[in-house]
C-alpha cells in the first residue's frame, strides 16, 4: 500500500502503521514517515519541521556544504 504524501500530522500517524503492517521495525517506520512528511508539508509547517530538523542535526540546512 503506498505512503500517504499529504505532509500532515494524521498522515505521519497512518504511514507509521502503514510501514509496521508491512514488516519495518518500529524505529525504521518512524523514520520513513517523517521523511515522507518533511518532504510534503507545504507554508509554516514546512518552515516549522526545517527548523526542528535543523536543530536536531546540530546546524541548519541552508547552512549545508552540499
């Protein structure tokens, strides 16, 4: 079944089991969500999940060397 790619909150819940259903560890399908939700979002949500992201990684990603 494929990954909802609508960017939202609820979508993130839905890929999450999505992905366990299909056999991903629990970490794993995590993952896969919030990439697919990080690259979705569309305005301030967008803005607000770079911001987390950044902060998560140490650096923002504007500031990546490539």
């Amino acid at each position: 079944m494929p990954l909802d790619k609508s960017g939202t909150e609820a979508s993130v819940g839905k890929n999450i089991k999505t992905e366990m259903k299909a056999g991903k560890p629990k970490k794993q399908a995590i993952a896969i969500a919030l990439n697919v939700e990080r690259d979705n979002a569309k305005g301030a949500r967008k803005s607000m999940l770079k911001e987390a992201y950044g902060r998560f990684i140490g650096r923002k990603e504007d500031d990546s060397q490539g």
